[in-house]
C-alpha cells in the first residue's frame, strides 16, 4: 500500500486525494511507475552519455553525474506534466493536448534510446573505432616514410651493401679480369714463349762454340769469328731473357695498379655504404618520430566519446558487409520503439483509461479550490473597496475641518482675497491627490 501511494505521488496525484479515494490508486501507481522507470533510465544513460562527451577530462564522472540528474528530473517533470490532461476540454482542444504530448515523449524517449543504443553496441563501435585508428596510423606511417625517402634510402644503403660485397669479392678473386693485367701476363706468356724458342734454338749453338773457343788460345779467342758468333748468340739470349724479366715486371706491375684500384672501389663502396647507413638510420629514426606523433595524434581525434562513437555506429549500420551491422541496425530501431512506446504509454494510459474515483476526487477538490480561491478573492476585493471607501471619507473630513480652520484663519488676518482662496482650493487639490 505504502508503494501504491508512493507511485501515485510520483505520478502527481494530491495526498488529499489519496486520503478521500484509497481504492483507485491503480492506474496512478502504473503511470507512476513508468514515469519511476523511464526518468531513472534517462538520467542513467545521459550520464553515460555526458561521461562519454568529457571522456577525457578528471572530473568527467561528476559532471555526467550531475548533468544525468538534472536531465533526469526533466524528464521527470515531462513526465508527469504529461499526465495533466482535461478531459472535460473541448475536443478540438483535447485533441491538441494530446497530440502535443504524443509528440513530445517520442522525442524524449528517442533521447534516452540513443545512448542506450551506444552503450549496448560499445564492443563493436569500440572494434570499429580500433580499426579505423589502426589503419588511419599505417596510412600516415605511409605518408611520412613517403615524404621521408625511406624506401629509396633503404634501397640505397641495399645497393651500397651490394657494391661493397661485390668490390669485396672481386678482391679475394684476383686480378683477372682486369685488362692490363691479363694484357701483361700474354705479353709474359709471349715472352716466355720467345725465350724459350730462343733457348732451344742458339742454347746448342753456344754451347759448341763455347767448347770451341775453350779449345783456342786465350790470346787468340777475341780475334775469332767463333768468338763474334758466341757473343751474338747470348746477346740473343739475354735480350729474351730481358724481355722475360721486363713481361714478369708489367705483370706485377699490372697487378699492383689493380689491387690500388680494387682497394680504393671497395674504400669508396664501404665509405657509401657507411653514408648510405646512416641516412637510411636517420630517415627511420625520423620517421619513427613522426609515427608517434601520428599515433597520438590520431588516437586524441579518434578517442572513444560521444560523437565518435556514435559516428562509428552509424559507419558500421550503413556497411552492409559488416557483421555487426544488421544486429545494430535492429538493436537501435527496437530501442527507439522500445522507449518511445514507454513515453507514449504513459499519455495513452491516461487517454483511454476512464475516469477513476481518484480522478474524480481530484477534480473535486480542484474545483473547490478554485471556488475558494474565486471566493476569497472577491472577499479580499470588496475589503479592499470597502477600506478605500472609508478612507475617501475620513480624507473629506479631515480636508473640510482642515479648510474651515485655515479659512477662519484668514479671516482673523484680513487677507480673505480671491487669490488666497484659489491657493487654498490647491492646496486641498493637492492633499486629495496625494490621499488618493
């Protein structure tokens, strides 16, 4: 019983009315009830909902807290002036009323169904809102590696590592493919080829003649033609032998000029490569840099509040391909029907229901109020008239006591003239005036 009445209040009904009529509480305690439901659902999830607005401020919870209250004692006030229908107006006028009100609790109750909606759908509008942060930072790592060179860096420090590679290789291999030096070793093989022909040609030659001249006086071997022809023969001889020393000599000279060759490429391809290094190091650690603040940057404007969130719903309901989006989409349409028919409920309850006995009285006692009211204020206004009437005599009196004494007083004087009777008429003129 005590609840019965507590819902009866809160759907407006008079404790004097309750007091007169204790049976017909029913259809109060149901609009009650509603109007209960629907506020404490309202001032719950715009609490969420303003939470979610100043998601990232400290005092976000106290300022949710204190807006949810207030917006929910304004549906509540809503609510329940919803309920102060006249069912004895005229129909035009009643068909205004309730129409309006049918109006105005499908807008409150499609305001208590979108946050909601948002808090029942978080886990995928959260996912939603994860992936489209995740490919907004691979976009822009993209953009900044782009703008940065990386790629063209990095395939730079590459081929530099290759060249040294190569430059290393064609070290340890060997002066083989180098022109001169193979030019030169021909020219030694050419040369050995010569003296060798030279050798097995005149080699015997010498060496009968040697033998020969071993057998001719001392005295007489310079005048010998077989001395001549000896002398000859190794001058032969030792020129294929110069020519081999000279061809042994280009060859290593060749291949002393190769390596000074080598070695200075491959200097210059670890030089570039040590360049090519850092600047492909310098350009990633920048990058990275630029990355961070891509990724704070993007998750401070993809942060999970009101609006983004709700954007991200609307994103996910609209993409047919998505899983989520034909649960969403009946999720949100039963929510607004859902709260929208509550709010509407509690205009219908009060249109089609009869007129109670709790109705009754309360119509009653508000006519008797307003009869009271119409009574004592025609009291209070005849009082009023009343007071005014008396005062307008004592104020005649006191006025015409005044001038006889004032006009006596001129006549003792004997400056009774025309003139100062007119000052005395304004003088009295103004006295009335001034009681009035």
């Amino acid at each position: 019983m005590k609840i019965g009445r507590f819902l009866c209040q809160v759907a407006g009904i008079r404790k004097d009315a309750l007091d007169r009529a204790p049976n017909g509480i029913g259809q109060a305690s149901i609009c009650g009830a509603l109007i209960l439901c629907t506020s404490t659902i309202a001032a719950s999830m715009a609490t969420y909902g303003i939470h979610r607005i100043f998601f990232n401020l400290v005092w976000s919870w106290v300022i949710a807290g204190v807006g949810g209250g207030i917006w929910g004692v304004v549906v509540f006030s809503i609510d329940r002036n919803m309920l102060n229908l006249d069912k004895t107006a005229p129909p035009r006028k009643w068909v205004i009323q309730v129409a309006g009100r049918v109006v105005l609790a499908v807008v409150v109750g499609l305001t208590i169904s979108k946050p909601t909606f948002l808090r029942i759908a978080q886990s995928p509008i959260d996912l939603g809102i994860y992936r489209a942060s995740r490919d907004e930072v691979a976009s822009e790592a993209q953009e900044n590696a782009r703008l940065e060179g990386l790629e063209e860096r990095k395939e730079a420090y590459e081929s530099a590592q290759e060249q040294e590679k190569g430059a290393q290789a064609a070290l340890i291999a060997g002066p083989g493919s180098s022109p001169n030096y193979a030019s030169a070793v021909r020219e030694r093989e050419k040369a050995h080829e010569q003296y060798k022909q030279v050798s097995e040609r005149y080699g015997h030659e010498v060496e009968r003649a040697q033998q020969q001249l071993d057998a001719v006086p001392e005295e007489a071997r310079a005048g010998s033609p077989m001395f001549k022809h000896a002398q000859r023969l190794k001058a032969i001889l030792r020129e294929a032998a110069n020519s081999v020393a000279r061809a042994n000599s280009a060859v290593a000279g060749a291949e002393a000029d190769w390596r000074n060759t080598a070695s200075e490429k491959l200097s210059a391809a670890k030089q570039n490569a040590g360049q090519a290094r850092v600047a492909s190091e310098a350009a990633t650690k920048k990058v990275e840099q630029e990355n961070d603040a891509s990724r704070e940057k993007v998750d401070r404007l993809t942060q999970p509040d009101l609006a983004t969130e709700y954007t991200r719903a609307n994103q996910i309901i609209a993409n047919r391909s998505n899983p989520y989006s034909s649960s969403l989409r009946d999720i949100r349409n039963l929510l607004d029907t859902l709260f929208a028919v509550l709010e509407v409920m509690i205009v219908l309850i009060k249109v089609l229901s009869p007129e109670s006995a709790l109705d009754r009285v309360v119509r009653i006692l508000e006519e008797e109020e307003e009869i009271q009211t119409r009574i004592l204020s025609q009291a209070r206004t005849e009082r009023v008239r009343m007071v005014r009437k008396k005062v307008t005599e004592v104020v005649a009196v006191a006025l015409k006591a005044w001038g006889d004494d004032k006009e006596r007083d001129l006549r003792k004087a004997g400056t009774l003239t025309t003139k100062a009777l007119v000052d005395l008429l304004g003088e009295c003129a103004d006295m009335v005036d001034r009681a009035a």
